[in-house]
C-alpha cells in the first residue's frame, strides 16, 4: 500500500515538474504541486540530511583509520628508537670496560691477552667461567687471569678455542698474599662463596678492617702486586696459632664480562 503510494507520488511529482517546464512562468506549481511538494519536502530533507550524515560518518571512518595507521606507525618508530637506544648504551658501557682494561693491561708484566666470559658453571658446584680464548691464542694452564678490579682466578683448563678460569672464590683456589700496609705475609682460599678466607696471619699483627691485600709473587701463579680485596672482618679463634681475616674479592666476580689472560704471569705446570 506504501509503495504504491509512493509511486503515484513520484508519478504526480514529475508530471507537475514537466507540466510546470511547459508554463509561461515556471514558478507557479498551482496547488497541486505545492500539496505534493509539501508532502516531498521533509522527505527529501531527511533523505538529505541522511547523505549528509552518511557522508560524515563515511569522512570520520577515513580519519580514523588514518589515525590508527599513524598511531601505529609512531609505536614502531618508538620500539625502534628503544632499541636502537638501549643498543647505545650497551655499547657504551663495553667501550667503558674496554677502556678500563686497556689501563689495566698497560700496568701489567709480560704479554697480556683480553678474552670474554662466554659460559659460567650451571651447576654452582665450582666456581668456574667459561672464556673465549684457548691453546691457539697461548693459553696455558695457570696462566693468571685479571680483570679492572683485581685477581679473577687462574686457567684450570685450556682447550683449542676456549678455556675453563677457575675463580678465586673456588675451595681449590689459594694464593699468596701481603697485608698492603703492614705488609704481614699469607694465604687467601676460596670458600665457595662471596668471601675469602685469609690465613697464617701472626696473632701479634694487628689487622685493620679494609685493609687491602695484593699477590705476593711468592706463589707459582700470580706476579707480585695484584689487586687481590680488602679485609672484611677479623676471625681470631682461642688458642690457635694464627688470626683469620675474611676478605671481600676486589673483582666483581658475578659480573664478569671481560678479562685479561696473562700470558708470561707465571710457571706451567
């Protein structure tokens, strides 16, 4: 029933439009037209108003996906900046380690290698790291290894391309040793943990807390003069022979990304 009456609408309509095309004055529609166009007349401003909004909305789904595009692309501009920053950084501070090591490398004797910690003992049964020098590049068992801090260790194993360091924080690992001040003579070993103990001490030689304790050159190992740590605490049990130290190691042991390998530090066994 609509739509015909919609039809015959549309049919009067065009009829009057062309009859109105034919009249002298075409501004007159008579009365007719003018009931027909009122009936049209909100029909046509709603459906104008609806292209309108239509196309509104048409314009808003554009810039909105523009939005999203440029969004995304600026969230992909900033990951990359992140990356490329921490990048920076990175290699900042291994041109800082690098730096260190080459001042390091100037004040020590003999021949002097660098090599870089690739591996570290997964069990923590052993105190050993794992570097990327080895038998083709000199290494040899017990060759000292150093790092900006101080004494790291010594080799225990030297393969072709690699070699095992074992730390000085390892039970089988001791050295000779000086009180720098006093000057008193003794042996520091690893107890498996952060600290050393620092033994044979007189119980007649005062130690002071932070005192620093270097390599004697006494043993088959270390040259004379090595940053060993300093004195931690005193430990003087009654009736024994000698006074104890425990002493905090100078290197940064659990830090460890470059060291030095020193080629002509000591004898090989």
């Amino acid at each position: 029933m609509r739509i015909g009456l919609v039809a015959i609408l549309l049919a009067a309509a065009l009829a009057l439009l062309t009859m109105q095309v034919r009249l002298p004055d075409r501004r007159e529609v008579g009365p007719i037209g003018s009931l027909i166009l009122s009936w049209i007349g909100p029909a046509h401003s709603a459906l104008s108003s609806a292209g309108n909004s239509a196309s509104s909305l048409w314009r808003l789904y554009r810039e909105i996906g523009k939005l999203r595009a440029e969004n995304t692309r600026l969230r992909e501009e900033v990951e990359r900046l992140v990356r490329e920053s921490a990048l920076l950084r990175e290699q900042a501070q291994a041109t800082q380690r690098l730096e260190a090591l080459l001042e390091i490398r100037k004040q020590l004797p003999g021949r002097v290698l660098g090599a870089r910690v690739v591996g570290r003992d997964a069990t923590r049964w052993f105190d050993v790291i794992l570097v990327d020098r080895g038998e083709r590049d000199g290494v040899r068992r017990n060759a000292p290894v150093v790092s900006t801090g101080g004494v790291v260790g010594r080799v225990l194993h030297a393969g072709a391309a690699t070699s095992q360091v074992l730390l000085i924080t390892d039970p089988r690992s001791a050295a000779g040793v000086l009180l720098q001040q006093s000057r008193e003579a003794g042996v520091v070993q690893g107890q498996g943990q952060s600290l050393l103990r620092l033994k044979y001490i007189s119980r007649g030689q005062e130690i002071v807390v932070g005192e620093a304790v270097v390599t004697s050159g006494l043993s088959s190992v270390f040259p004379r003069g090595l940053p060993v740590g300093s004195v931690e605490s005193v430990v003087r049990e009654q009736g024994a022979a000698y006074q104890e130290a425990l002493v905090r190691p100078a290197a940064s042991l659990n830090r460890l990304e470059e060291v030095l390998i020193l080629l002509d530090g000591g004898p090989r066994r």
